[in-house]
C-alpha cells in the first residue's frame, strides 16, 4: 500500500508539472477578481487541469445542486495538514484552499443545453473534457487567520476564465432529463452571505465551516490516476491529514452512496438527509429551533420527524400534521417540501431551483417502509 501510495503521489506531481503552472498562490487579504490568481488550475489542451498539490476528493453521498457534477479539491501550504476527527469537520490550518467547481455533461442543441445524468462516463475525471462539459462556476473556502472566506467565480462563455461575482449570478440553462425531456433552469450562483447561511455550523458562535469534508462523507475510494485508493488513507499520506486511524476504510465512519441498491434503504436514506439538510438541521444549526435533526446518528425519533407536529403552521406543511408519518410518504411534510420547487415551501431554502426527483423517490421510498402509525396522520 505505501509502495501504490508513493507511486501515486509523484505520477500527481509529474502530471502536474506538464501544465507548466505557477505555484498556487495563497493571498492572505482582498478578493482577487480571477479565479486563475490563486492558480490553482488552468484551461490548457481543452481540459481543466489541476495545478500541482492540488488534490481531488469526492463524497459518498453529494448535495444535490440542480444535477450539477462537482469537481471537489483541497490544497494546503507545504508541510501543512489538516487534524482528523470522526464526527465533524476537520480542522484545517491556515493557507488551506477548498474548491467545488460545478459542471454540467453537454446536451445536443444549444450551449445552454446541459445533461441531468449521472453518467460521468464522458467527463473527464479530475481532468475535466471541455469538449463534453460546460464549466459553471468555481466556489473558493479560504482559509486565512481570522476564519474562512467564501468566494464565488463563475466561468466564461469561452470557458477559459472565472470571474469573481461575490453579489452571485443567475445563468440561464436548459436542462435535458434522460427521458428526453427539456426543461429551462435559471441557475443560481449564491452571493457571499447566502454562502454563509448554510456553512454557519454553530449559530451562537457564528462560526464558518466547509460541509463536505467529514470522515464519513470522504471514506471512500477514489482513482488516482488510475490506480484506487482510499481517500482517508491517500491523503494522510502525502501529509495532508494527520491522525487518521489505520486502515481507514474500515475504522472511520462511513455514510452511505445514496444510489448503491446493494446498500440499505435506510443508510441510503439517512446519508441522502445528511448531506442535504443536516447542516442547518442539528442542535446547533440555522434550524435547530426546529427540533428537527437530520444529521446521522442523529435518534431515529421525534427529532428526526417521526409523528413530529410542525413547530410553525403555514404553506411549508401542506396541511399535513407530522414531518414524517411513518408508511405515508405522501402525508409526509417532509416528502411534501422536498417535491416543491416554490419559495417558502421547498426545502432546502437554497442551492436548488428544481425539484431531485431520484432524490424524493429515495425519501419517499424509505417512508414507505416503515412501520405505519401516528394515530391518524392526514
């Protein structure tokens, strides 16, 4: 394993060094207008590449975002890492750069025409085919000495540059579903306080943080160039996280793919709520006011919404009583949010301007299951 790990990190660098970058550049002050100022990956032979140090990731269970792909990275200054926890975010040092760059798989038709499809077959991988995606835009979490900086670029029409747009944007999209059916989208870039209001983990400290890296969201595998690996274990490797337990794969927490059938209905269901609703509700979330708590490990009880009377009548209960009623999805508040597309209604509040419908049948099929009863639910 460490022979493959080492092999691995020099054939990273190797392929690297071939784009002939500049070295990424932290700046530790001001919010440059160009994406490319960090350096952290340019446009070159019709592909995306990844600068070197760069280093891709990926969730077992992603944030659904308009079908939207996500090219996940995390660099960090050299002879820095990051500190493992089971349960919550790791603990990053300052100089640390997350990016998510979001994509679409092209469509027939014209430039706006993107594929929902979960086929990234035709992509590219971490070096992302500009011939077959159409690039969105790049989220930067930049981590300097008094906290975590969000900022958002979005990409060109030439696809060759990213431009800073900390009031967000709004791109319009036609989506094509693999029925064939095409409908428009108008997707929604967040500005710099929307990005807030999801990353905010503690309401009372106000402190920000990234969402994605957890052990049990990175505790998978992933190819690097072309040999697979475990996540965890790679990166404690090239010395970018420390404290990982032995043979990660098997000792951290682990959620669910939310798509793999061979795994359970309910892992898949509960991975699905995590990484889509839990950062605003838990005890410590924008939500928590709620008492819903959707984070795993959270008790599979009144917190999670079991026979749980809404804290706040109006148009978001669709006159149902309970947030989930157990064998009746379709009494179900919950099942009944995450269906709407309609400001005040749907949940999540934002990142999404269509409803998941593979997404909502998951939900849907996972109430179905259980055991009926809450005295009369409607």
């Amino acid at each position: 394993m460490m022979v493959r790990l080492s092999a691995i990190a020099c054939a990273l660098m190797l392929a690297a060094c071939t784009h002939q970058q500049e070295p990424v550049s932290f700046i530790t002050e001001g919010n440059p207008a160009k994406l490319s100022d960090w350096h952290l990956m340019a446009v070159s032979g019709g592909r995306l590449n990844l600068n070197t140090g760069v280093v891709p990731y990926d969730l077992n269970t992603p944030l659904f975002t308009d079908y939207a792909h996500k090219l996940r990275t995390v660099w960090m200054p050299k002879g820095q890492s990051a500190v493992y926890n089971a349960d919550t975010t790791f603990e990053f040092p300052v100089g640390t750069i997350i990016s998510k760059t979001f994509y679409y798989p092209k469509a027939d038709g014209p430039a706006k025409a993107v594929l929902a499809t979960y086929d990234t077959s035709k992509t590219g991988g971490d070096k992302l085919d500009l011939a077959n995606v159409r690039l969105i835009e790049t989220r930067l979490l930049v981590r300097r000495a008094d906290g975590w900086v969000a900022l958002p670029y979005v990409w060109n029409a030439e696809q060759t540059e990213a431009v800073l747009s900390r009031t967000g944007d709004q791109l319009p999209l036609e989506v094509v579903h693999e029925d064939r059916s095409r409908k428009p989208l108008t997707y929604v870039v967040p500005n710099v306080n929307q990005c807030a209001s999801c990353h905010v983990a503690d309401v009372k400290s106000r402190q920000f943080q990234p969402i994605g890296p957890k052990a049990r969201h990175m505790n998978r595998s992933y190819s690097y160039d072309g040999v697979t690996v475990n996540q965890l274990d790679y990166l404690a490797r090239i010395g970018y996280l420390s404290g990982v337990p032995a043979n990660a794969a098997t000792a951290a927490p682990h959620n669910a793919n939310w798509l793999d059938k061979g795994q359970t209905l309910n892992a898949r269901a509960r991975a699905y709520l995590d990484i889509n609703c839990a950062h605003c509700h838990n005890d410590k979330g924008a939500a928590n006011t709620t008492a819903l708590h959707l984070n795993m490990g959270a008790p599979a009880d009144l917190h999670l919404g079991l026979c749980k009377p809404p804290v706040a009548a109006g148009a978001g209960t669709g006159g149902h009583n309970y947030g989930i009623a157990p064998g009746q999805p379709e009494d179900s508040i919950m099942v009944y949010r995450l269906s709407s597309d309609q400001t005040g209604i749907m949940m999540p509040e934002l990142g999404r301007g269509s409803v998941h419908k593979e997404g909502v049948e998951l939900i849907r099929a996972w109430i179905a299951a259980m055991k009926q009863g809450c005295g009369g639910a409607s």
